[in-house]
C-alpha cells in the first residue's frame, strides 16, 4: 500500500478495530465517511502485474475526473497469455463489484486465486485469496449469494461459490470443465474470454473465442448450481468475446472478435440463442463491451476506438459514432450515475475518462496511468 497521511486518534482506533490500515485513510481526511459500507463515486483498476497484483482505487469528483488514492495488494500475482499484447489476460470481467455485499472480486491468474475485498467506502480490506478452481483465473461474475470465476488454461473451467458471511465458500461441486483444446494457439485468442449471468439469474454463460467459436450456457439449479454439461451455440469464425445482458429481459448483446461486430441475441429457456441483429464496427479486435442503459459503449484494442451504438428494445442496433481513446482499448466502466465512462488502455496502462453526452457520444474529461498496469485489465466504476 501507499500514501501514507495523518489521521486523528479516533479514525485510528476505529480503522484498527475494522482491520484497515492507517495508510489508506485519506477518505477520512476529506470528509468520507470511510466507516460505511459500499463504495461510492470510486473507480477500481487491477494492474494484472506478474511481480504482484493490486487493485488501484480512485476517487471520483464532481466532474468525473480521477484522484488516486491507494494500491492494495491482492496477495496473488497477475499473469500473461502467451501471444497477447495488450490484453494480458484477453477476458472481460477480471475485476468485479459486489453491490448486495459490498465486496469485490479480483482474479489472480499467475497464482490460480480469487482475492475477496470488503469495501468501505473507498477504502479496501483484504477478507480471503482462495483457489480458483482451476488455471489461470480470467473472469469473475456474481448473482445474489452466487459466485462463479472463469479459468482460462488446462482446457477451461467454472468453479462456483457462495456468499456467506462476507466470504466466499467454495463448492466442490459446482466445478465444471470446459472441454477445450489445451494446446490451441496462440493462447490469447484461444482462452475462454468471460463468465456472467443471464436470464434473471437463471443462467450462467461462458464464451469460448476462437477454441470452438462457442457461447456455452449452464441451466442453473435454485441454489445456483450448475447443469452437468451446457448447451452450445455454435458461431463459426465468430470469436465471440465479452457480452453484457439487460436485466429486465433475456437479450444478450455479445462483441465478435473475429468479423469485427456486435451482436444481439435472446436467450431462450432451453439455453439456446436466437440471432437478433448484427452491426460492423469497421474497426480492429473488437472485443469488450459496456452497457449504461441502451447505451453500447464497445472497445477496439486494434483500432484505439470506442464504438458507440443505441441498442432498441427489439436488439437492433443503431450506431451513434467511435472516440479515440489512447493505445490499447480494452476493458471499461461506467458509473451508476451514467454519466461518465472509464476505458482501460493496454498499450501504456492508462486508464482514459469521458463524460457521456446526452445523445451517447464521448467527450474526454482527462487520463490517469495506473502503475504498474501496462497490459492489465479490470475495472469496477461506482
């Protein structure tokens, strides 16, 4: 941890008694409440590094712009897919808030672990770094008491979790293998890309990029479990990467490396996906996607670009331009609020920021490098 202030003897003893250092106070100082639970106007980044993962927090002001505060260690290391470049870990979600717990969930790909964080305002503890399931953890999504993580190696799997107490427990059971090609290359395109929920909950879904071209949904029991084996969709040279699902009904929008495109699907109860509408986005390796209401804010890693697209209640989708951003687009974030949008850039760990108008076009507010995040990816906006 860094940035090491004065506090007064009170906030000490109150931050001893929660388990919180002293070094990561400077919410007190500003007048936060550092004492409730839940965070607010705060952006996590993971910075993914090989020598030591952290979480990096930022403090979110009136005007959407950044102030850094504190790194916090995850207690596990980063790691690296071979063939990537700036996208070391090539998935979406790594880096994912629990807002019913107030906890978040960090992947620890080069240690196989899941670090679990309680948040406190914008302070952060360290609760547990536990096994992950499985190789190379990539993806993390949360449902109610739910948890699963993504393991991108040995052929892929999804290893599910509870939430109880404020910690995860790990069920055994809720282990499922993947079935991939082990030795397909070059690993970054060949790794499954994310894990997260659809259909109310009911289902959970996986992408599987170029190892199969396969969106995998799991039929899910009523205490989460999963079914013993998904049902497949197939999507020849697809690549399908990230997706994002609205909460209020069963369509799925899902960002195809492989044409460059988004698509829209629905969902169907017996885990099938229905092709809705496709769009082009005409640029290079698109692969991550956001949603702030129908808004569909789509990163290119290749091309430096954000495309922007209004998503209608049919699934069409209807483009509204592209914004610059610096090298290396890849995972991003928007606020509750919806007001602002926060764009992890791998070419130089910097992590861009943009108001979001009224018509869904980007205006810059500003950039922050996150240290030690050249490559890194996860991201959490509050």
């Amino acid at each position: 941890m860094h940035t090491t202030m004065r506090i007064g003897a009170a906030a000490a003893a109150v931050l001893a008694a929660t388990g919180i250092s002293a070094g990561t106070a400077s919410a007190a100082e500003r007048g936060h409440s550092a004492f409730d639970r839940g965070a607010d106007r705060v952006v996590f980044a993971q910075t993914d590094a090989t020598t030591g993962n952290q979480v990096v927090v930022y403090h979110r002001g009136d005007d959407g712009r950044l102030i850094r505060l504190a790194a916090y260690d995850t207690g596990g290391l980063g790691g690296v897919l071979d063939g990537s470049a700036v996208d070391h870990l090539a998935s979406q979600g790594s880096l994912t808030y629990d807002r019913e717990h107030q906890l978040l969930y960090a992947v620890n790909a080069g240690s196989n672990t899941v670090s679990v964080f309680a948040v406190y305002g914008d302070l952060l503890r360290l609760r547990q770094t536990l096994p992950s399931g499985g190789t190379f953890p990539v993806s993390v999504a949360v449902h109610d008491d739910a948890v699963y993580v993504l393991n991108a190696l040995d052929g892929g799997s999804i290893q599910g979790y509870t939430v109880e107490d404020g910690r995860l427990r790990e069920r055994r059971a809720w282990n499922r293998p993947l079935g991939l090609d082990p030795n397909a290359t070059p690993q970054f395109t060949n790794t499954p890309g994310q894990v997260g929920f659809a259909d109310w909950g009911r289902k959970l879904v996986v992408t599987t990029k170029a190892n199969g071209n396969d969106v995998d949904v799991f039929a899910l029991g009523y205490d989460g479990a999963p079914a013993p084996a998904p049902v497949v969709t197939n999507l020849p040279s697809a690549v399908p990467f990230a997706f994002v699902t609205e909460p209020d009904s069963a369509t799925l929008y899902l960002t195809e490396a492989g044409p460059n495109a988004v698509a829209s699907f629905r969902v169907n109860g017996d885990g099938t996906l229905t092709p809705l509408h496709t769009a082009a986005t005409g640029q290079a390796a698109t692969c991550w996607i956001t949603a702030v209401g129908d808004l569909l804010y789509v990163s290119n890693a290749g091309s430096a670009t954000v495309s922007i697209y209004r998503a209608g209640v049919d699934g069409s989708l209807q483009p509204i331009g592209t914004a610059a951003t610096d090298p290396g687009t890849v995972d991003s974030a928007a606020s509750r609020d919806g007001r602002y949008l926060y764009v992890q850039t791998g070419g130089q760990g910097i992590l861009d920021g943009y108001a979001i108008n009224r018509d869904g076009t980007l205006r810059p507010i500003g950039s922050e490098t996150v240290p030690n995040a050249v490559g890194g990816e996860g991201i959490v906006a509050t």
